[in-house]
C-alpha cells in the first residue's frame, strides 16, 4: 500500500524522464533512489528530533499535567479529582489515538520487523515505478467495465492521490511556517520537533493537525504557563483554521471535491477498520471512488439513449 501511494506520486517523474530519453529502468532506479535518500534524512531528523528531546518533552508534558490539574483544582474540584480527571483523559486520549493508529489490523503489523517491512516496500516500488503502465494496463483490462470506462477510473484513482499528496504536502508546509513563526515569538521551547510533528500530523485530514496542535499547546503550558499555552493555541486555530482555508483550496483544487464533514467522517472510519494507513488514503479513494460512480452512472446513461 504505501509503495503503491508513492509510485502513484512520483510515476509522472519517471514518464517525464523516458521522454527526455532516459530509459524507464534506469528513471525508476533514479526516483527510487532519491525516495530512499529522502526517506533517510526525514528519518535521522524524526529519530534525532525527537529522541535526543524526549526526557525534555515528557518533563513539559508532565508540566502541562501539573498545570491543567491546578486549574481544575482552582475551578472547585478537589485535588485528588482533579488530578484523576487529568489522568483519565489523558489516558483516554491515548487509547482513542492508538485506536485508530492500529485499527483492527494490528495482528498482520506484528508478523513483520520494520526492515522487512522497508525491504519490501523498497522493493515494490521498484517494479511500480518501472512497469507501472504495464501493470495498469493489466489490472484495466481485467476490470469487469469497458475498457475506457476502466481507463478512466484508474487515472481518477491516480489523479486523487495525486492532487490529494501534494495538495496536503503544500498545506502542511505552510501550517508548520506558521507555527514555527507563532512559537520563535512566543519563546516556546522544542520548536524543531513542534514543527515536524505539525509537518507529519498535516498528512493525517484534520486528526493529525489538531493532534499536533495539542501536542504544541501542552509543551507550551508546561515551560511557560498559561499565557504561552493560549498564545498558542491562538496560533494552531490560525494555522489550521483560518489561515489554513485560505490556502487548501488553492493548493488541493479539486483533488477532493468531498464536505468537510464527509471527509472527517470517513478518516475517522479509516483509522479505526484499517489503523494508518486508513488515515491518510480514506479521503482520496472515496473521492475517486464517488467520481467513478458518477463515471459509471453517465456511462450506463448514454448506453440507455
């Protein structure tokens, strides 16, 4: 699956490179080998972000713990309450994450190590990027549709991922611009890794930002308190509110075409059936597969006159 997202991103770079008379081989193992490079170095900076901090950041999350039970406690609560209802809802805030990270699938995870997992993906790519029209060609022809109504539901498949990727890359760039803007003014602490967390979660519709929203909020209470932790707060609803409206229709076009409503829906059902991957992929195939429908709709239409 994830193989198969990134060779439908990057196969227009191979095809663009065999037009300019680099073998389809050889532009496969070219894109594969920069996807790797980049892969690596996105890797280091998330390991070495994020480990190389991470007794700092449980230190302001336990911060933002002491803080938030404080002011229920000064709301009237007693102590002990308070400080239950603090430990309830972080815990439940976990679980429902974990959830939908792993969603039912979570069996088939453990049946392979990471490398293995790498390995394959790698390889996979390989021969998706290289016989990619080959293997399209096979899966159009042995789809039960006429052969141009099956032509034209796999480049709505590919055209959704397509625009849905780099439409959110662009999306996720700015909101991060943002936020690390808001917090080098607000003197947050671990800018850096706020940043990539809001870079990754904004791969993830809606869930992913707002979860990283949170996670930068509660680093701010826990190093300088309220005031900071309102600042940005302010700062994550400008980025992934208003700011953010400004630029996704620009940058996802009509990639979608989907109510925001629908698309929280079917992100939340794919994360809790299919964990991940059911996250990030649920929004672009159900806006392929509602243009199919409508494709096929037509079709049977102009067969019927």
């Amino acid at each position: 699956a994830v193989a198969s997202i990134i060779a439908a991103v990057l196969s227009p770079l191979v095809a663009l490179l065999q037009r300019k008379g680099v073998p389809r081989a050889l532009g496969a193992v070219l894109t594969l080998l920069a996807v790797v490079l980049i892969g690596m170095g996105l890797t280091l900076l998330i390991i070495g972000g994020i480990t190389g901090e991470t007794s700092e950041i449980s230190g302001h999350l336990s911060d933002a713990k002491q803080e938030i039970s404080k002011g229920v406690h000064d709301l009237g609560v007693n102590q002990s309450s308070a400080d239950k209802a603090v430990q309830q809802g972080s815990s439940g805030s976990s679980d429902a994450v974990s959830a939908l990270l792993h969603g039912v699938t979570t069996g088939l995870l453990k049946l392979s190590s990471f490398a293995f997992f790498i390995a394959m993906t790698i390889l996979s790519l390989f021969f998706l990027l290289k016989d990619g029209p080959v293997i399209r060609t096979f899966v159009e022809d042995h789809l039960p549709l006429p052969r141009s109504l099956a032509r034209i539901s796999t480049q709505r498949i590919l055209g959704s991922l397509r625009g849905y990727f780099l439409g959110v890359t662009i999306v996720a760039a700015f909101s991060s611009v943002v936020v690390a803007v808001g917090a080098l003014i607000i003197g947050v602490p671990l800018v850096a890794t706020i940043v990539l967390v809001t870079f990754i979660g904004g791969f993830i519709p809606y869930l992913g930002a707002w979860i990283a929203a949170a996670f930068a909020v509660l680093i701010a209470l826990g190093d300088s308190g309220t005031s900071a932790a309102i600042a940005m707060a302010v700062v994550q609803l400008l980025a992934n509110g208003a700011l953010q409206q400004l630029v996704q229709p620009f940058a996802m076009g009509a990639a979608l075409g989907l109510h925001p409503l629908a698309v929280l829906i079917v992100t939340i059902a794919g994360g809790a059936l299919f964990g991940g991957i059911g996250l990030i992929l649920a929004a672009p195939l159900t806006a392929a597969g509602l243009r199919i429908a409508s494709d096929i709709a037509k079709a049977k239409a102009a067969e019927a006159e």
